[in-house]
C-alpha cells in the first residue's frame, strides 16, 4: 500500500464519519417521450447482406412536444444565456449555430449505430476518427461467410475522367465475368473453414478472404462529426457503396434532429463554398482567373448549378 492510500485509509478509521452526500434528483418539468419510440433498433437493409440498425440515442428522453434537437439549443444557452424560449426561436438558434460553425452544442447529441458492410467499405469508413468503434473480432471468432456480390447492373465502368470513380455501367459479359471473379474468391471460404478446423489460428486464416467479405460493428458519433461524415460519404464523389450506407444513417437520424437536419441540407449538403477566384470571376463576369484545368471544371460545374450557363 502506498504512503498517500494508507494515509486515506487512516484517516477513515481515525473516525471522522464523512459529511453524508445526497444526490439532488430532479423531476423533468413536464412529461418525458422516448426519441425512438420505445424501441431497440431502427433497422435499414443496406447493400445485399449488410444493415445499419440506429441502437441508441443521447438525448434518448426529450420533453414532450420536443424533438432531440432541443439538446442542441440547451447546450447553446450555456453560452448564449437563455433568451427567450419558443419552438421557432430554437429554430432559429439552431439554424444560426450550424451557419455559422459553432460547432460544439451540435456534440451534444449522440447517435450509437451497429452496422454490418464489406470489408472494403468499412476500410474508407473507419478513416473518421471522430467516432468510437468497436469491430467484430475475426481473431476471437469464425466470421461469418457473408459477401458483397454487386448486380449485373450495378457493377460500373472505370471513369476516364475520375479516376477514384466509376459511373457508367458495364456491358453485361464482361459484368457477369467479374461477378465470376467474386464468386471465385467467396469458394475461398470453404478453405478458410477447413483449415482453422486443422487448427491454423483464426487470427492468420482470415488474411485469406477477400474485402468483399462483410463486418459488423458499433459506431457512435455525435452529430457535429456525423453531419461531418455525411457531408463527404453522401457526396456524389463518395463511392457508391459507402453513399448507401451514409443515405441509410441520414434516414434513420432525419425524424430524430429534423430542425438540425433541414439546417444540415440547406447550409451544408446542399450548399456551395465559393473560392475568392471564383468570386471574383462571378463579380466581374469572366473566366476564372486560373490556368488549372481542375479548377476550371469545378468552376464550370458550380455555374452549372447557379444556372449560369
Ligand atoms: C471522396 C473521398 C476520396 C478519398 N480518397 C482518399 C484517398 O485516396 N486516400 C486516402 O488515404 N484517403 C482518402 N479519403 C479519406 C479522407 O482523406 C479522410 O481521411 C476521410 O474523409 C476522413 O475525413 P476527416 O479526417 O475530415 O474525418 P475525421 O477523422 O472524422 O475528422 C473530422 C475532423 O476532425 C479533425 N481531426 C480529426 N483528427 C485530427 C487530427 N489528428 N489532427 C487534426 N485534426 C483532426 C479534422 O478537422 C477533421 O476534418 C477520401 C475521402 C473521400 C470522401
């Protein structure tokens, strides 16, 4: 026992009976309604074997007639003082806050999700580092031989002018010739099974697989980093694999911030940042003034979108 634990044990028996400490417990002000409705899951099917089940809200209790936003414009108040009260005032405050970046008050609500999804998805996912993850362990347990095989039709062409992307479809033979090439790599399964039976440790056996094999895991963001998240995983330059995922989470998350959602839409997803080139070249109606081909593009499409054409 150290000199300072022996100490406090001492100082116990010496028989000063501790000031008894009482929690203050609070009654809400009025009637308490569960954000998910008194269920366990909200559960969406992703992809052809993966889901994303929402588990777990914070705030999971709001007052009645609330929605989780409200924690959103509590937290604000700390900073803003209290103000006035009424529903479209939060709006208001809650549409300021995220126009303007005043991010902290939208961490105060957390969203917990177990998700299921291709090796490969999960490999681009687990890039934001602002969530906390907890993955299915392959060295603990046998993984489940559950994989990722695309429709004919939605296997896609290399993109010639992108080249982390793929867009247009693939002529049907050579389609069906990759979902052969998929199949070939699921028949690695069976020998995988085989040999952790003849004791090769799960560990090392699964470096066999291949990334179309699925995973499971919980992951919990709050909603600065989930908007975050989304802003560039629903983005069209997103791979279209993780776009479904991202589509999946903003639905089940919608109902439950509705006000921070629409605000999300409008000023984020759905927005557009402006270059000072590009400003100048909208103020002074000329080209931009830059000879990158790239930038030239992004410029022309960001006119395309103003109706500037
Ligand atoms: C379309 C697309 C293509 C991509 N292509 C590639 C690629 O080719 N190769 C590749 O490696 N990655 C690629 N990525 C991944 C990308 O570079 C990011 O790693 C990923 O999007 C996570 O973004 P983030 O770091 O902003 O998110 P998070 O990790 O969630 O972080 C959120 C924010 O927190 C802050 N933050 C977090 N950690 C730190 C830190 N340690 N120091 C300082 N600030 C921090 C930053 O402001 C960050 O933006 C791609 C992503 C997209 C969307």
């Amino acid at each position: 026992m150290t000199k300072a634990s022996s100490n406090a044990v001492d100082n116990v028996a010496e028989g000063a009976t501790p000031p008894a400490v009482s929690v203050r417990e609070v009654d809400p002000e009025g009637p308490l309604i569960d954000v998910m409705n008194g269920k366990a899951r909200w559960e969406l099917p992703v992809l052809d074997h993966g889901f994303v089940a929402l588990v777990d809200v914070m705030p999971r209790l709001i007052p009645e007639g609330k929605t989780a936003d409200s924690a959103i414009v509590q937290a604000a108040r700390v900073s803003y003082g209290e103000g006035t009260k009424k529903v479209n005032e939060d709006r208001g405050l809650v549409r300021y806050l995220l126009r303007h970046r005043h991010t902290t008050p939208f961490e105060m609500v957390e969203f917990k999700f177990h998700v299921a999804m291709p090796i490969f998805v999960a490999r681009q996912w687990i890039r934001h580092r602002t969530a906390n993850v907890n993955e299915y362990s392959a060295r603990y347990s046998i993984v489940p031989d559950r994989f990722y095989r695309p429709s004919v039709e939605s296997v896609r062409k290399q993109s010639t002018t992108n080249r982390q992307g793929g867009e247009e479809s693939m002529e049907v033979g050579t389609a069906e010739e990759f979902i052969g090439l998929l199949e070939d790599s699921e028949k690695l399964y069976a020998r995988y099974l085989e040999l952790t039976e003849q004791g090769v440790a799960r560990e090392l056996a699964r470096a066999a697989l291949p990334v179309s094999l699925y995973t499971e895991w919980y992951w919990k963001c709050d909603l600065h980093n989930l908007f975050h998240f989304l802003s560039l995983r629903m983005d069209s330059h997103a791979q279209q694999e993780i776009r479904v995922y991202a589509d999946a989470i903003y639905e089940l998350i919608k109902p439950i911030v509705p006000v921070s959602a629409e605000a999300f839409e409008q000023y984020r997803l759905n927005g557009m940042f402006l270059t000072s080139l590009e400003v100048d070249a909208l103020r002074e109606g000329r080209p931009i003034a830059t000879d990158n081909k790239r930038e030239q593009g992004e410029w022309e499409a960001k006119r395309d979108r103003l109706g500037l054409k």
